[in-house]
C-alpha cells in the first residue's frame, strides 16, 4: 500500500480521543469476544471498550502502567484488564477470527494454505525476560518467530532466548501452528532456516512443502511477513522487551496483532 493522500484519509484517527481508540466499527468486531459482566456481585463500572483503549494507548505509546493519563480507569484496573484477557486466551482468539474476516473480506479462502515465517531480535531492557545473546546483531534480548498468510496477515508468534537458532524457534512454532491451521501445505521461509532438522520437520511430521527464498518472486512474497515487522514496530512497547514474564511479551504481540487485524478486517467488508 502506497502511502499518499488518499490513504492518509482513508486511515486518518483525528476524530477519534487518541489515534489508539477503537472505531465504532473496529469495536463491533472485537466485543463478541470480550466477556460479559457477571450476574452476580458488584456493577461493572468500567466498559470493556474503555478498558481495552487503555490498554492499546500502552502499547502504541510505550509508556509505563503507572503512566496512564487520568482520563483512562485506574492503571490498576486497565492493566487487570490486560492480565485477564491474556490468561483466557482471548488475545489470540481474537486475532485468529479476524485474520479469518480479513481473508474473506479480501475475496480468500478463510482458512489459508501458505504461510510465511520469519525472525526478529528484539533488543532486551534491566527487567527483560529474555537475556539471549544474538552474536549475529550484536543484540541481547529475544527472537519473535512470525507467521503470516501469503498477504502478511498475523498468524501465531513465538518468542524464545536470541542465542537460539531460527531453527530451534520455527520447530517450535510449527506444531501449534498446524494444530490452528490444518490446512497450511506450503511454507516459505528465508536462508536462515535451511538446515536437515527443520526439512524433516516441516516434511516429515508436517507433510509440508518447504521453499527458501533464492528466488524473486519468492523474495517479494516473502517481504510481506517484513511489513508485518513494521506494522508491529509502530507500536512502542514493542520496540524493546520491558517484561518480566515471557506471556506478557506475547500477549502485548497478540494485542498488535488484534488492533491490525480489526483495522484491515473492517476496511475489508466496507467493500461489501
């Protein structure tokens, strides 16, 4: 997508509190998922679309909890808000639903059969929970394994120590990923992940077909698991690992992930 002045009105948020809020319609998509309040025991003061605005202006903005601006619930509030969903699982489910929605908005089979997967080192804090050294980029932290469907959609992320080889985090990423997705047959991958380990792997157990990008059209294909890097790096919480908990750093990923998806999802339907 070219970024001109049809596309920056296409995607402008100045209407909106904060460019992190929630559309009406991005809204829409996401609240069937969220829990509803309980029957029993005290109100719910706070809405679920409040809570999550909260939580998506930490991550866009990288600021700390306690930094919340005081227009928002109590950070205490918005930040068990965030645990919550993380625990349920509700994170990824959300954005697994909505990659489905993008496909099929985008005219695509809803369940996809190529996958594209790639590596990024993330750059570790004091208080990081990985302290891998990638001596490769000279960077202490974590890798993110990603894959995507052919069009740079999210599709599920590991997170490992950067010392590990991409191979040792693809394997790893592959078996929930089949189990999410059993329709996958192909999957393109860079030079990175060449190796007898992960070709039996994605041969043997999976009954996939490998292809490592030497060729051109195989490397623009694969370019767009790297526009699904720069869509992450927008957010700043994700530019470095300020976690103590593994999970934590995933689930500010899959939150990535769920405000992407529902912007693409819901710009994919208007065409209907």
């Amino acid at each position: 997508m070219t970024w001109n002045r049809a596309t920056r009105r296409k995607y402008n948020r100045d209407c909106l509190r904060y460019p992190s809020d929630l559309t009406e319609d991005e809204y829409r998509m996401i609240a069937p998922f969220l829990p509803p309040a309980f029957i029993r025991g005290r109100p719910r003061e706070w809405t679920w679309r409040v809570l999550l605005e909260g939580v998506l202006y930490v991550l866009e903005n990288g600021i700390a909890w306690r930094a919340l601006p005081k227009d928002f619930p109590p950070w205490q509030t918005v930040y068990g808000a965030f645990r919550f969903l993380r625990a349920t699982g509700t994170l990824e489910r959300i954005a697994e639903c909505l990659c489905r929605v993008a496909r099929y908005g985008a005219g695509k089979p809803v369940n996809p059969s190529v996958a594209l997967l790639d590596s990024q080192t993330i750059k570790t804090t004091e208080t990081g929970s990985f302290k891998g050294y990638n001596g490769h980029k000279h960077i202490t932290g974590y890798k993110k394994q990603v894959a995507t469907d052919e069009d740079g959609r999210y599709l599920m992320a590991y997170l490992h120590p950067a010392n590990d080889a991409e191979i040792t985090g693809g394997i790893a990423l592959i078996a929930p990923l089949t189990d999410r997705y059993p329709s996958l047959q192909r999957l393109i991958a860079d030079e990175g992940y060449r190796g007898e380990l992960f070709f039996n792997c994605v041969h043997a157990v999976h009954s996939w077909r490998l292809f490592l990008t030497g060729t051109k059209p195989l490397s623009q294909q694969r370019a767009l698991v790297e526009a699904n890097h720069a869509w992450f790096g927008r957010n700043r919480r994700l530019k470095r690992d300020y976690e103590r908990d593994p999970a934590q750093a995933l689930a500010f990923n899959q939150l990535a992930a769920m405000k992407n998806l529902s912007r693409q999802a819901v710009a994919a339907l208007r065409r209907f």
